[in-house]
C-alpha cells in the first residue's frame, strides 16, 4: 500500500501528497499527516485515492460530530477542527489568487466565521423510497453518489429541524404520493420554518389532512411546488407568519419566499454585510451600484448609510422582493432596482446605467467577467467582491488589477459554510 506525506488541501478538501511528481487526491487526509492511500482513478497528472490509515495523524485532526460523516455528502470536514478549517480556506483562496490569476491582495483580511453547528437555515433534501433499507430516505446525497443518505439526524441544520427528520419519514412513507416525492426544501426565518414539498401528483384529501396534522404538531408551514421553484405555494396553514430575516446593526429586515435565494448562514451573514460596508464605506450623496443584488442583502444597508444605491439582478422576482423590502424598511426613496442580465453585460449596457462612485458585486459561482471586462473609463474609483468562487474571483481580479488599473487592496475567506470544502471570500480593488 503506498504511503504519502500530505502537503495541503484542494478546492474539495481533499488532501493533497506527489508520487514522482504526479499530484495524488486522497479523500479524508489532512495536511501534515502521513497517510496509507489506495488509488481508484489513475491519470497521465493526478490519482484519486481513498484513504487507508492515517500512520502520523495532523493535531487539526478531531472526531467528526456527526455519526453519519464519511457516507453523507453533506459535510466533508468535519474530522478537522473547525478553527483550522477557516485557515485551510484562508490559504484555498491565497493559492487560487496566485496560480488562476497571478494577483495577490495587498493585505490579507482575517477570516469571518461562526457557529460551526446548526448554522444552516436553508437545505435541500433529497427523499427516496427505497424498502431494501428500511424505506423512506431524507437527507443530502451520500458522498460523491446519487444515491440519499440513510441521515438520522443533522449537526448542520438548527436543532428543530434535525429533530424533523425523522417524523418527515414516517409522514413521506404515509402518503399516497409517496414515491412521486422527490425533495423537500427546507427555508428557517426568524418566526417561521417551512417546507417546500416537491410533488409531481397531486394530493389525496388523506395527503392534506395528514400534512395538516403534521404543521400543527411540529410549528412548521407547507408549501406545495408542483413543478419549477415559481410555483411553489403556501399550503398550510394560511396564517400571518411569513419567513424573515435581520441585518439588526442596520434596523432591516427582509422579508422572502422559501425557494428564494438567500444566504443560508443567518449569523455569518451579518458579519459579511458589516465587512462589507466597511470596506465600500459609503458615503451621503454617492451614487452606488449593487451587482447582483439579490433581494437587497447588500443594497439595504448600503442606502442606509445615505448613498444613493441602483440595485442590478437578474430574477424579476428578486427584484420585486427587493423593492417590497425596501418599502418596508422606509429606503424606497433611496433605492433603484432594475433587472438585466449581468452575464451579457456590455460597456454600452453599462454605461447607460450612469456613472457610479462605488459598486459592490455578488455573482453566482460563474463570477463577473462580463461586467468587468465592460468597466470603462469613468469605472468606479473602489470596488468590493462577494464571492462564492475563489476560481472565478481570481479570474476577474486578473482583469480587474491587469487591464482596468485597479490595485487589489485586500481580500480574506469568509466560512459561510463549515464543515464544506465551500469558500466564499470578499475583496476590495481601488482605482488612483
């Protein structure tokens, strides 16, 4: 069996040794630690491999909380201590930085980070039938497999719905529809936590009685979604309480739709918006673009401040949330929503949104490369990046710094997702 010495961690938080200068990938090895592998996928540049034995373990190596860690899918570090997980993602995006983009930040930032348990308030699970193991299945898929995880409990969800877990089963297994139930969607706000069910046939009189039943005894809401995530609708009950969530330090809150894009760590969320802020530091009288704005997570704040915010999405149905929430926390009058496709961004599109002092920009995954290759020469003098790549973040601060002048002051990993290989960070470029 082939030993290794294990030098860091990848973009997946898979270790990472070399045999004769060939990179092997050894799932559940930690850097430091001198690990026994079995290679299962052989390249002409790279090996994949599971981990054998760990001969000399890393001092960041811990028990994982959670009894299903190593078959579920949904974590993939819990055997590494959460304070050198930050770190481990602090030097993913250094080395993403410098080997996609060739850039580094001037300084570092601290990483932001939480909770590392029962932080997250937004998940979709996947719910089989499958009788050979006992069955109804709820929970994420197992890992690197199609298949669902036989979950009895979650350390990352909120306790409340952990503990749902398994009364949802026995619910799923009474149903009628029970095999053409292919996900549930779980949204936590402040006053309410709801369920989307995914249903490709429609209820008996018997399904609404028994989810009736359920609501009531578990304090949830059910929402039906009969085909794409637009048609979700609320079932039951028809009360009031509708899902929020605060930025208290600014006085917000927003109010959204459980299949609605929404940060899924509540308490880190804060944190980022507060960095955030700082970073932009904006000012009475300054006209200022959110890219990608979402339902206004960053655009809020930012018109509280007194800057005058144009706020720039591509879902109509953000927008109009974000409008709603703007109304509703008395910024109507300092905000602007307007929806494109920021993806097909041209310096013409652009432009014809005026000049702006600063901007913020929260790109999905796929990043921003159009708008900032469409920055012209009255681009904004300062520019802060939410990223949920480092891959792609690296990519367009190349252009950023390489062909638009601008200087990359700073840029620090944010842990919206512990225990994941996941890694958001936040940057700031400056322009003379």
């Amino acid at each position: 069996m082939p030993l290794g010495t294990i030098e860091s961690l990848d973009h997946e938080a898979r270790g990472i040794t070399r045999h004769e200068g060939k990179a092997i990938f050894v799932d559940g090895a930690l850097p430091g630690e001198t690990v026994e592998y079995a290679s299962f996928r052989r390249k002409p540049k790279f090996e994949l491999a599971h981990l054998v034995k760990v001969l000399k373990p890393s001092n960041a190596r811990v028990e994982p909380r959670c009894p299903h860690f190593g078959i579920c899918g949904g974590c993939a570090m819990q055997h590494m201590d959460h304070s050198a997980q930050v770190a481990a993602k602090q030097r993913v995006l250094e080395d993403s930085l410098w080997h996609i983009g060739r850039v580094r930040p001037e300084t570092m930032l601290p990483a932001i980070h939480g909770s590392p348990w029962g932080y997250r308030h937004r998940a979709r699970l996947g719910v089989r039938n499958i009788p050979s193991k006992g069955g109804v299945l709820i929970g994420f898929h197992e890992w690197r497999s199609s298949y669902i995880a036989d979950i009895r409990t979650c350390a990352i969800l909120p306790p409340h719905v952990s503990a749902l877990l398994m009364p949802l089963r026995d619910l799923v297994a009474a149903l009628s529809i029970s095999e053409r139930l292919p996900q549930i969607e779980i949204a936590v706000g402040e006053v309410c936590t709801t369920l989307v069910l995914r249903i490709l046939m429609p209820l008996s009189a018997k399904d609404e009685q028994l989810l009736r039943q359920f609501a009531d005894r578990h304090d949830v809401v059910f929402f039906l979604q009969p085909k794409g995530p637009d048609t979700a609708y609320r079932f039951y009950p028809q009360d009031d309480r509708r899902l929020t969530y605060g930025l208290p330090e600014f006085g917000l809150e927003f109010e959204f739709k459980p299949t609605d894009f929404t940060q899924v760590n509540h308490a880190v969320n804060q944190v980022l918006v507060r960095r955030a802020l700082r970073l932009l530091d904006p000012q009475p009288g300054e006209r200022i673009a959110d890219m990608f704005c979402g339902l206004g997570n960053f655009t809020l704040p930012i018109a509280r401040s007194g800057a005058s915010v144009v706020g720039v999405e591509g879902s109509p149905a953000l927008v109009r949330r974000g409008q709603e929430s703007a109304k509703a926390n008395g910024l109507a009058g300092a905000v602007e929503f307007g929806v494109a496709n920021l993806f097909e961004c041209t310096e013409q599109s652009l432009a014809a949104l005026g000049r702006f002092d600063k901007m913020l920009i929260d790109p999905p995954r796929e990043g921003a490369i159009e708008l900032v290759r469409a920055l012209g020469a009255d681009a904004p003098k300062r520019i802060v990046y939410v990223s949920c790549n480092p891959a792609t973040l690296a990519r367009d601060a190349a252009v950023l710094v390489a062909t638009k002048g601008y200087r990359f002051i700073a840029a620090g990993a944010v842990n919206m997702f512990p225990h994941t290989a996941h890694v958001e960070s936040i940057a700031l470029f400056e322009r003379p």
